[in-house]
C-alpha cells in the first residue's frame, strides 16, 4: 500500500542548508507506512541565515510532529530548542526535534547511535580499533562518543581547525574519564577504521578529506554523507583495495529509532 497523505497527517521535516542531499524522507517514510503511522516526512530548505525566522514558523504549525536535522544547523539548533535531551545535550548538537505533548520543542541526538547501528549491520568491529576521524562538528561530537562507548582502542580526530580537534578530544575524554581521543593529522595507520565526518564530498567539485595515496587495504573508509551514496573519498579508496562503508547506513542505522520516537509522542 503506498502513502496516503489526508487532512489528519502530521508532518515530519528534515531542515538543512543545502537540502537536495536529504536521503531521510525516503528511507523513513515506508517505515511510517509499515507502522501504520499518519506521518509524512518531506525535505525543507532552511537557509543557515534564516534558522530563527523558519524555526519559529515550524513551531506555529500544530500538525507538524518534529524534523531531522542536517548540516549546518545541528548545533545552532542547541538555543533554540526548549529543552534537551541529555544525550543531545552531552554532544552539543541536536539532529532531532520533536514536538512534545505541551507543545514544546526538544532536541535529541540519534547520529552517534545510528552510525554505529550501520557498522554493526554491516559486519565492521569498533571495539579494540583504531579509529581516525576527519571533522570535528555536530555529527562528528555524536560519533566519536560512540565510537569510544563502544569500546575503540583508540580515536584520532583530525580537523581544518586544530583546536576544535582538541576540544573535542578534551570534550569526550573528560565525559568519559579517560584519555581515549587525541587531535592529529588526517594521516591513517594501518587497519584503521576512516571515518570522513565533514561536508566535503557533497559536491562532486570538493576537495577529498585526505590524500587517497595513504590509504590500503586492511582500512575501511566509512562516510556520513549518504547523497551521493558512493563519494569521490569512496570511490578512490575502491580503487585501492579498500573496504567502503556508504553514509547510507547510517541514515538506515537511524530512521528506524527516529520513526518510533516521533510516533510514540502522546498528546
């Protein structure tokens, strides 16, 4: 049965700058449909410099259930929310709201939880490897968390801005109580997971994260971008006998706890 869409059916949103990259739209609404859910998810274009004016225009509207969040509003979002959740708060960054039952607006976090859900679907160990992360914003916090919870030897964050690498590290390894992340190069050791958490990629015309020359095979390169599906960094690491794991996943890894959670909200 496809989707039918009547005056009862609430709304979901996923808000970003650009926007035509959004794969979440099409991989949770069959997962509504299957619930039995009355929600519809659609793309909505935010300009970076209109977020506060947009924001206030999606609380006023009563059907709308909640919206993803994708780049580059996921930390901006944290004081415009109502409240958190403290996961999302712990982060720093929010990549869902939803509207909750007295019709405030509540941030949480899924990115950290969903990327590890696609590695783990996927077959790809965390625990006991090293790790090397290029990017140091909202999804890149989220997952670096994960990553350490659970349970890699050892983290790299490498990032355009070197002390927002540091802060990060500073960030989990205090919340944590142990030194698990460090800021370095994007340089990756041998057998490392890669995990290009940055923009670059979205646009055919983007540099790549890291010199594909120091990849080899016994690496997996993982991505968050899931539009393109297969970025230049994937391709180039193909190439090279590398294992790829496709940003895709993530959003699979996601959209499942994504769509129980706005269905499950009680007016």
């Amino acid at each position: 049965m496809g989707i039918v869409i009547g005056g009862t059916t609430r709304l979901m949103g996923v808000i970003g700058d650009p926007i035509v990259q959004a794969r979440t739209p099409g991989a949770i609404n069959p997962i509504f449909a299957a619930m039995g859910a009355d929600i519809v998810c659609v793309p909505l274009h935010v300009p970076a410099a209109d977020l506060a004016t947009c924001w206030a225009g999606l609380k006023a509207m009563p059907n709308l259930v909640g919206f993803g969040i994708t780049l580059p509003h996921k930390q901006a979002a944290l004081a415009l929310c109502d409240s958190l959740d403290p996961l999302a708060e712990r982060v720093g960054a929010v990549n869902l709201v939803r509207r909750e039952a007295d019709g405030s607006f509540r941030g949480y976090q899924f990115d950290g939880a969903g990327f590890l859900r696609g590695l783990t679907q996927a077959g790809i160990a965390v625990e006991g490897r090293s790790c090397l992360m290029i990017g140091a914003g909202g999804a890149a916090v989220a997952i670096a968390f994960a990553l350490a919870e659970a349970g890699a030897s050892d983290i790299t964050v490498a990032n355009r801005t070197n002390a927002k690498a540091d802060a990060l590290a500073d960030k989990v390894n205090t919340a944590l109580g142990r030194a698990v992340l460090r800021a370095g190069p994007p340089e990756p050791a041998p057998g490392q997971l890669v995990i290009n958490a940055t923009s670059l990629g979205l646009q055919e015309s983007d540099a790549l994260p890291l010199d594909p020359e120091a990849l080899h095979p016994g690496m997996t390169v993982a991505e968050v971008i899931a539009q393109p599906e297969v970025t230049a960094l994937l391709r180039a690491a193909e190439a090279r006998g590398v294992a790829v794991h496709s940003g895709m996943r993530m959003i699979e890894g996601q959209v499942s706890a994504i769509a129980e959670h706005l269905a499950a909200r009680r007016d």
